[in-house]
C-alpha cells in the first residue's frame, strides 16, 4: 500500500478550471490560485438563489477514539461513491489547522484512495484564510492594547479633550479577547504582554495575556456562519472584546476596528474549491473547533453546494454529541438548512475502544487484541453506536451507519455489525465502507443507502429555539441532548447567565464545550451512560458567532508539541518535493 | 486630482497571464493568483540560466524625511518611462508589511500614476509570503519552548534515555530567536511566556521573550538572499536559534525543525508577478528592514527580471547610505549582480528638511514655509544630496537624480537645483521626475538619462570583501561608507565579535543597524557632517542571512499604533469594495 501523500502524487488530477465548471460555476465566479486550487467569488450565490437546494448528508461519528474512526475518508468516499452512481455530488470539509499539521496529527485531507487533493495544499497554506483570521483577530488585540495605553498614558479627560474621541475606559482585567497563532505552542498560552524595562513604559500597560490556535478564535467560528460579506461585517462589529470599568460590554465597533477586520477577511469568505482524487469537487472553508465552537464547515460553501449539486455532503467535528449536535442547533437554525440524512462512521476498533475494555492514550501503540474477535468488547461498543444512532434520529434525521473497514477486521464481526444496526428499524441502515482503499467503488453501497435515505420524508426537530431561555437551553442539550439527569451551575457560571440575560444576549443560541472522548463530561466514561450530571463551570461570551459556550470541564485551546513532533520529519527532497507529510 | 485607489480601480489592468507572456515567462512557469497575480516558478531562472543579464538600476534616495521623498513612485515611474521609449523593463520591488498599513503609513505601492496594481493586493495578504514567513518564523519558537519544557521536566538524561534524542540543555536565558507578528503591536515587545498557573508546570517554562514584527525576521532576509529552494534550505538550517548551558550555538538543524521551516515558505520563495497602471511587469518579493537586514527585494526576484529584460529597476530603503550601501555590499556580493546604475530621489520640499532648519515629526502637518521658494534651506540640504550622489559614486556606479516634483514647487527652484547637479560632473545626471502626475510620460527624461548613464562602463567597487575581518568591515563602512572618523564598540560588542570570530562566523558581511534619519547615529545631526564617531552597542548574528549587524542606537523592531490608527478608516463599502486605504 502507498502512504497518502504518494497516492495524491500519483494521481492525475483535473485541472481546477475544469472542476469548477462541471460542478457549475461560471467562469468569472472562479479565480483560481495555482492549478487546483480555486477561491469561489459569493456572486455565485445570488445567481443560484432562486435554484432548489439538493440534498445535504451530513458525516458525523461514534465516540471518537485515539485511533481514528475515518470520518474525512467517509466523507470524500461517500461523494466519490455517488459521483459513480451519476449523482451531482459536492464535498465541504473544513480547513485544517496547520498547528496540528507540525505537532502529532499528520494531514486532515481523507486517506488512501479518498483524499482532497493535491493534501499538501489542504495541509499547509490553502489560500490563506486562517492567516487572514490570525490577521484579523491579532490586530484587535494590538487595537486593545494601543488604546489602553493611550488612554492610560494620557488621562481619560485629557485623552477625550485632545483626540475627540470617547475615552473606553477599559478594564485591564477583563479584557476577554485573546491573542491568536497557528501553532501547538504551549508556552503562549499564559503570557504576561506590556512588559517595559525598568522605569520605561514605551511598551504599554502590562496585563495578563494568553494564545488560543487560530481555529479557536470566534473569527473562525464567524466565517463559518455567516452568510455573506454584509452578515460577515455585521458579526465582527458584534464581538465583544473587553469590559469597561463599569461593567459595560466593548465591542470591535468601539474600538473602530470592526471595518478592518472586515478587510482582512475579504478574500477568507470565499470558499476554496479542490476536488478529490477522483475529481468531484470539494469546498474547503472555515475551521471551527467543535468544542468552543461549532464544528463544521461554512455555511457558504453549504449553500454554494446545494444550489449546484443534487448531494451535498459535510462533516461535523468529533461525535454526534458534538459536531452533529451543532450542526443542527447553531448550524442548521442559523442557515434554514437541515440536513437530509447523517452518516455515522464506526469501525471495529473505535467500537471495541469505546467498550472501555481496554486502556487507549494518544500517541501510544495500538493493542494488537484490538484487531483480533472480541464479542463482549464489540457488544459493549456497539452501545455507543445504537446511542449515537439514536441521538441522530432524535432530530428527525434518518441515519446510514458506514462501518470503516480495515484490512485487519474480521469479516465475521463486520457482518454480525452490521446486523445489529439493521434490527434498529427502517429510518436506519448501514454498509461497510472500503472508501479508503478503493475509493469511490468501495463506498458505492453506502452512497445508494444514504440515496435511498434522504428520500424519506421528516421533520427536522432542534432541540430548542432562540426564544427559548439560556439556562433551557442548556438544560434541554444535557437532558435530551446528553440523556443526563441534571446541569449543575457554579457560582461563576449563574452570575454569567445573570449577566448575559440583562445585557440582552438571552437570544443566543448555546454551545457546549466538553470533553468529545465521552458523552458525559468525563471523558473517562465510556458507551452510553445515563444519569449523569453536566456542571457548567462557566459561560463565555461570542456575540459575533451568536451563541455563549459553556465550559463543562478543561477545554484546551492550544495544544502543546510533543518531544518529537511530525515537524521532525518534514523537509524536502532534492527535486524540491515535500518528504515527510503524514 | 483622484486618490491612490480611486486611480487604481479605474485604470483597466492586463490579465496576469499576459502580463507574464508579455514579459517572457512560459505559461507552466506561471501559476495565477486570480486574476492579476501569479507566482513565478523558480524553473524560470534555470531556463533562463544561460542569458545574457540586463541593467539593473537600484533607485536610492537623500536622507529620508517624515514627508516621503517618493522612491517606490520613482521606481515604478522610471520603469513605465523605459516601456514607454520601447525598452523591456521590468520592476523588482518588496512585500510591505501589512502592521504599517494598519497603522500610520498607508500604503507602500507608489502613488498616483505611478503604481502597482491592485493595490489592495499589494498592501493586504498578496499571495501569503509574509504569513509564511510568520509561521516558518514561529515554528521554530514553539520548538524551542516545546524542548526546553521536555527536557527540562523530564531531566537531561532521563530524556536522552527515552527519547533516543541528544538533551540540547538550551541556556534559557540566552534564546535569541524572538516570535514575530505581522502587526504594530507594542505590547508584545517584551512579554513573558510559560507562564503557569499556581503550583501548575503544564504551560511551560517561564521566560522573557518579546516579538518583533514579521519584515525584521532573519527569514525575512534570507528569502531576500537566498538563489533557490536548495540555498533556502541550507540558510535556514545555519540559522541560530539560541545557545547551550556551555555557550555552543544550537541551530535550527539542532531543533531538526529547519525542513518543516523550509517547507512552509517553499511557495514564499516564488516572487509574485503584478503589473504597473501602464501594464509593466512588477515582480514582488521578499520584504526585509533596511536596517537590522539589507532592506531589499530579492535576488531571485532580480535574476528573473534581469535575465529577461534589458532593464530591471529595483529600490534600496530608505537613503544611500541604507538600503543602496547593502545593495552593494551585502546582496551584489551574494548574487554577483552590481547595480549598472543609481538613482537618488530628492525633491524640493525633502532637500529644504534635510537642511536642518526645520522641526520637522512624523504625523504632524508639513509646515507651510517648506513649500515656499528658501535659497538658503536649499542649499543646505544640497550638502546631503551631494554626500548621496558621492556615496553612490564610491562604489563605481553613474549616478541620476530623480527631483521629484510636487504641484506646490517652484520652477526656478527645480531648474537651479538640476544646475547644481549638473555641475558635479559627467557620471551624474539629473532629471525632473513627473512620474506621480503623468505617469510614465512623466519620467521620459529620466529614462532616457538611465538608458544613458547605464552604458557608461565602471568597475563595480565594494567597500569590503569576505575575508577582511569583521572589526575591519566595521570601520571600513563607519569611515569610508559614512565619513565617519572612528568607530567605538562597547564591552559587549567586543565580547561578540570576539566570540563570533571564534565561532568561525568572522567571514559573515556586515550590516549596520543605524537610525536612517541621519548619515551619522544620531538622527538629529542632519545635512552631510564629517568628522562623527559610530558607537556600536552590540553585535548579532545572522547567520543563515549571511551577516551580522552591528546596533548603533536603538533601532525598533516592532513598532506601535498611533491612538487614531489608519485602521479606523478602513472597511467595506455596499458593494464590498475596500474604502479607506489611503
């Protein structure tokens, strides 16, 4: 078998002109950025208004697991399959981070035979919109921290009299708007900025500071939910950057920011268009996380697609808990979009993993039992599956389980699997997918099930509504969301809710930042528990994305490096080639 | 009269594509950037191998002033000028930063009739090489933090007995490789990272750190000097990223992170195709200080340019003694090239600050008086337009003085400053320059006055070479490069130089970080003084650029936001458009 990268080298691709005109753009949508890649200008969208959506299936997963359950390769298989059965077909993922891409994780283009391509590109720049959301992002910053010193330096009265501009009276320890890098780099997280040399105070006020990665940032949540420029400008003039001494939110409009922001983003709200190796064209916009965030790609690029394409299909981040989940109730609410049919990508291991039989860290060597028969783990495992079938039907989504094959798995198991899934009941079927391997001829029999799906008719229920109040909101997800039994608020988060609901942000929709390795909020916790409790710790503000996220236990926003991180292998060769992308 | 953009966006511009054609690159040596930019593969420059090399200009100008003397409108009109007398032509001119654009200056894509375009473009992402930069540049910052905190928690032998790896024991307190940003960001001048909470060790290990801003990283530098991907290669490998608790450099190679840096900026090392307003072929590249570094574009970018047109023109920052001495001394020795010719802006309102009569400061209004006719304030500033015109003269090249005319200048004044040139002898000419209010037909003159002295043959003469010694360069460009009569190096600049000499670094070229305001040190002494001293603080290495630079007086490195920054302007208009970049 060829690693990933050499599969993408070896396959001829489609010149990106071409793709776009088959998926039906018209030239002068289409600037194209190299060979195979394309920005998509949003004229397109007001041209196809007035066309009928097609389908949209959204890809989401079991629990997830350190090894990997395929959710890319299902997605980018799926399409290829149905492009083979002469369906219209267009994929939207997500941009990857390139932090993770030097760090532990390798590439986010697929795998083997159903990969975006060329994945070196995916992998590393693309065309630029995260830098252009670090760009943005940071110059807020540096906007917050050039005012405080100008005002602090000066005197708010004097400030006022001399600049004939407001002073913000900002409150140094509530500025709640953080730097941003695209980068695993631990050692930004808590940073002290301003400092000065002694007796000099050129460099600002000092304050506490602290890097998020650039997918954490509310920019990227924005981009993934707007609808256009217009909507993009009016988000950012949203966010809330600090807090006055009074307690009075600031926002990027009080800080003159919000327009050159905007300008930073010009060119980030057009998707990039690719195609897969087999040549269906694929969108690529937007990075949110699923945690603090959504979790899904733009609702632009959604939109483009099913305007053109008969089938839409996209992923959402993590499990069903979490990507799907928001792909409904922040995704689906925002855009007037439901999905037509879920995909729940399972595989053996991951069931077996999720039995909590055995005892899985990240980076380590998988257990060789993991791939050999194992009734009670695969039994205990499929517990999970059945709950995020379940958690899938709750919205009124019909859902097609695609067991991910590996060459390793037990025909025996993926069989009788596969017969448990089916015993759920007719808005439910599955199909071993071998997308990974054969590409879009190995997931021909899921793309005719997920067809076959999205014809029945249904309808999509949210879990809540924005008129609903935030603490129902947040109620409503663990009890019907979670299954848990209650939410308890700490101190910190009861006062938030307090706050929010008087400055007027009760409408906002909720997103919740847990653990994705559990359904509960501890990530010890595998299968599918009942009875839990879901503490909120505490409740954060993005008014730009529209929604608060709940922290319910420790959400990392910046990953660290390992000691021998993927960075190590990276280099090129004497030709000039990339050697060493995952 | 129009503003800048207004000219911009009603001139029609050439498709990229034919832009390229026209200039003699094939159509696979180009890959488009939408519609009017594109990345010019290095495969050009071993085609064109074999060609005979044109002229190039390096257009320089007189001691800068806070009211712009008008050298990147100089160089693109000079180059429109050469076109419109049916000479091949091209431009070569640096990426500017986009922090300064959101900051005071605007932007840096000349002006008038005489610009790059788009310039929107130009100013904001271009084609992502300076966010390339960034991230190569930070990639190495979090693989510094990221070792020193595996090595130091697990300890130096445990570590080595696990990893396999050799423990680097870096001396935290001697990391000289800062982050960058691309922003005018004050307060990340000094920061503290790692920083932890009580009784935590997750975040790192505390230490000082600041960032500079993107255009002063050595990477910066090194893509302006590098000849192709292989010498980008080996020079980010040779780059010192801090120091062992025994004082040994450690590398990026020590870090094994050089090929990860390499390949982020292997599309960077492409330079970026534009064009002028009267369609000349702009190739934009690389962007580096003209102090801390050589402050010119590349010499990839040149050796393109010169190998397919029979004129390149290209400029040095800020005055003779910057940007155009290092053109000479530091990139004509790496690439073998020699400036055929020099231009040195100068206008009437820049000669009468530079006399010293005046209390001139950034942002502040030009007073009226400097607009009116003042024999005496010419003639004083005469005296540093003559050490410039001597300057370029040093090194064997044929000077012309650009006057660049404002509507407000007096004629009488203009023709008697020309006569004063005249006067200094046959290797000088000079020419009013037009080229802001008519474009090219506005620099005739002048480009027939290049076409001329370009074919006056000399004998290129750099005022140091490799082997002398590194306190010998030092004094040599101090006296014979400034006028100066000594240099003083303090104790820790003798304890560099001795140490780099030990290192084996002794035959790196010099770079002098000096203030531009001034041919001495001291930005106040104005006009042309002799007889000065150079006192030189401290001595750094770069080594993967090739030189080390010797600071005299405090040189910034990230500047800040003024409290009413350009980005107050900026934002989207109805219709999408970019309103507000001046």
């Amino acid at each position: 078998m060829h690693t990933d990268i050499e599969i993408c080298r070896q396959t001829p691709l489609v010149p990106i002109n071409d793709v776009a005109t088959r998926a039906g753009f018209l030239s002068d949508e289409v600037q194209s950025q190299g060979a195979y890649k394309a920005k998509i200008s949003l004229d397109a969208l007001s041209r196809l208004n007035a066309n009928q959506s097609g389908k949209l299936v959204v890809v989401t997963a079991i629990t997830p697991t350190p090894l990997g359950e395929g959710k890319t390769v299902t997605t980018i298989g799926l399409a290829q399959g149905l492009a083979k059965l002469e369906r219209s077909v267009m994929a939207c993922i997500r941009q990857p981070s390139m932090g993770p891409v030097f760090g532990v994780k390798g590439g986010a283009a697929g795998g083997g035979y159903s990969q975006v391509a060329p994945m070196e590109e995916l992998n590393l720049h693309l065309t630029g919109d995260i830098h252009a959301v670090t760009v943005a992002h940071n110059l807020a910053s540096a906007a917050i921290d050039a005012r405080i010193y100008h005002e602090q330096r000066e005197g708010y009265d004097a400030f006022e009299a001399r600049s004939g501009m407001k002073a913000l009276r900002i409150d140094i320890e509530r500025v709640v708007w953080k730097r941003v890098m695209d980068h695993n780099d631990r050692a930004l997280r808590m940073v002290t900025v301003g400092r000065n040399a002694p007796n000099k105070t050129i460099n600002g006020i000092e304050r506490q500071d602290g890097f998020d990665i650039s997918a954490a940032s509310e920019l990227m949540a924005i981009l993934a939910l707007a609808s256009n420029l217009a909507d993009l400008r009016e988000r950012i003039g949203r966010i809330v950057l600090a807090y006055d001494l009074d307690g009075n939110p600031l926002t990027t409009q009080d800080f003159k920011v919000a327009g050159a922001m905007t300008v930073t983003m010009k060119d980030a709200i057009e998707p990039t268009l690719m195609q897969t190796l087999e040549g269906v064209p694929t969108l690529i916009h937007a990075g949110p996380f699923a945690n603090i965030a959504h979790g899904n790609s733009s609702i632009i690029a959604d939109n483009l697609a099913t305007k053109l394409a008969e089938f839409t299909i996209t992923e959402g981040g993590f499990g069903s808990d979490m990507g799907f989940e928001k792909a409904c109730n922040i995704k689906a609410q925002a855009s007037g979009k439901a999905p037509d049919c879920a995909v729940v990508v399972a595989t053996l291991r991951g069931l077996k993993a999720n039995s909590g039989l055995y005892d899985l860290r990240p980076g380590q060597a998988i257990p060789d039992q993991l791939y050999q028969p194992d009734h009670r783990a695969l039994l205990e495992g499929f517990t999970n599956l059945k709950w995020h079938i379940n958690n899938v039907r709750k919205y009124g989504v019909p859902a097609v389980v695609a067991i991910n094959r590996f060459p390793q798995d037990s025909e025996q198991e993926l069989q009788q699997l596969a017969q448990w899934v089916r015993e759920l009941g007719d808005d439910v079927d599955v199909a071993i997918s071998d997308a990974f391997a054969k590409g879009g001829e190995g997931a021909l029999e899921l793309a005719q099930k997920v067809v076959t799906q999205c014809q029945t008719a249904h309808p999509f229920t949210p879990l809540y509504t924005s008129n609903m109040k935030l603490e129902q909101k947040l109620l409503t997800l663990a009890e019907v969301g979670y299954g848990a039994a209650s939410i308890t608020l700490s101190d910190a988060a009861k006062a938030q809710l307090k706050l929010f609901n008087e400055q007027g942000f009760g409408n906002l929709a909720v997103c919740m930042a847990k653990t994705p390795l559990s359904i509960t909020t501890d990530s010890a916790i595998k299968g599918a528990p009942t009875g839990f409790d879901v503490p909120i710790q505490e409740l954060k503000l993005c008014a730009g994305a529209g929604f608060i996220y709940a922290l319910c236990g420790n959400v990392m926003t910046m990953p660290g490096l390992p000691d021998k991180p993927a960075f190590m292998e990276l280099d090129i060769d004497a030709n000039g080639d990339i050697i060493g992308l995952a």
